[in-house]
C-alpha cells in the first residue's frame, strides 16, 4: 500500500513539473512575438501662412507572421492638422503625384494648396535631417495607404521608400486635419534594422510658393 501511495504521489508530481514546463514553454513563446509599443512626441512647424501640428502618434511594431527574420509590421496611428491663415484660391488640376527625386519629399503641386502625410521608411538606413534635407539616395517609388489600410513595401538595404497615408486639398483658408489609426504597413526583405520617421508636407500654390515640412522623430522597426 504504501509502494502504491507512493507511487500516486510520483506520477502526480511528474504531472505537476510537465505542466509547469508547458506554461514556461507559452510564456517565453508569447514573449518572444509579443509586440512592442513605441509612443512619439508631438510636433509643430510654422511657415508661410500655416501652423503645421502633430499630435497622438505612436506605432505599434509586431514581428511578421512569415517568421523569417527579413520581415515586420508596424501599425501607425497619429493626427496632422494645418492651420491654414492664407491661400490663393486654386483649382485641382491633374496630379502627376510625388516624383520621389532627391529633394522632392514625397510631394507635388496640382494647381490647389495641399496638406499630405505619410512615413519615410529605411532598410540600414538612419533616417536623420540631414539626410532627409539632402534627398535620401536609392530610393523607392512610392506606395501609398489609405487611414486603417494595409499596404506591403519591400526594401533592400540602404533602400528608402515614401509611404503615403493621406493627403487633401486646400482650396481656401482654414483648419484642415489627417487623422489615421492602425495603419498597417508591412516590410518585407530588410535582413537589417529597419527605421521610419513620419512627415507632413503643406504647400501654398501663388506666386510666392511655399512648402512647408514637419517631421517626426525617427523610431525603429526592429
């Protein structure tokens, strides 16, 4: 009796220690692809006739379900909003979109004023002032994705890509705002670290042309 009692005892501490070494297993599991956070500071940039603020930004980083090690997710939220005090009234014209050349930042006139945000994106690549006000080299045509979308940007190292959110015209004075929540942006083929950096870009049309750039700071995607 008591080789059987003890033999009762055995089997149940034998339980107890797999079951512990399973919980052990899903918790480091969970923590190896939990994802991560990254909150962002508020901006604000004055130009010529507009007041340019950022607020609410942050990203949300996830490792990509393709578990490769070459790709990742961020999912971006944030809002822009110019205030607009003055502006040649305009008419839209045809929009021959962002030319993406050096110096360009993701923009273009089309015969109205216009406010457009989006994200600069690099593989191996620090994405700082001074090479951003200098026009990044090697980069990408651009992608776009509309507020709660999804789009997909394949980068090489030392590559650098312009990712539209949303842009709208502005065809007289006032407040205009972009706001967007869990954008997802997926990046696929970055082996490298791989960092982003938001910006919003307000341009008024007229004879004294002004183009007026906020960006974000810089955060990494892993």
């Amino acid at each position: 009796m008591n080789s059987f009692r003890a033999g009762i005892r055995g089997l149940r501490a034998a339980g107890l220690t797999a079951a512990v070494a399973v919980a052990v297993g899903l918790s480091s599991t969970g923590a190896a692809h939990a994802d991560t956070f990254v909150p962002l500071p508020d901006g604000e940039r004055l130009g010529p006739g507009v007041t340019i603020t950022r607020t609410g930004e942050h990203a949300v980083i996830s490792p990509s379900l393709a578990a490769n090690g070459a790709g990742r997710v961020a999912w971006l939220s944030g809002t822009v909003t110019a205030n607009i005090t003055a502006t040649p009234a305009g008419a839209p014209g045809p929009n021959n979109g962002p030319k993406n050349t050096p110096g360009s930042n993701n923009s273009s006139t089309h015969g109205v004023s216009r406010i457009s945000a989006g994200y600069i994106v690099g593989c191996q690549v620090s994405i700082g002032e001074s090479a951003v006000s200098a026009g990044i080299s090697g980069s990408v045509s651009l992608n776009s994705v509309s507020a709660g979308g999804s789009l997909g940007l394949k980068l090489g190292p030392g590559q650098v890509g312009f990712v539209g959110i949303e842009g709208k015209d502005i065809p007289k004075p006032g407040v205009y705002s972009i706001q967007y929540r869990d954008a997802e942006l997926q990046i696929q083929g970055c082996a490298g670290y791989a960092q982003a950096r938001s910006y919003a870009v307000v341009e008024i049309i007229g004879g004294d042309y002004a183009k007026t750039t906020l960006y974000g700071q810089p955060f990494s995607i892993g």
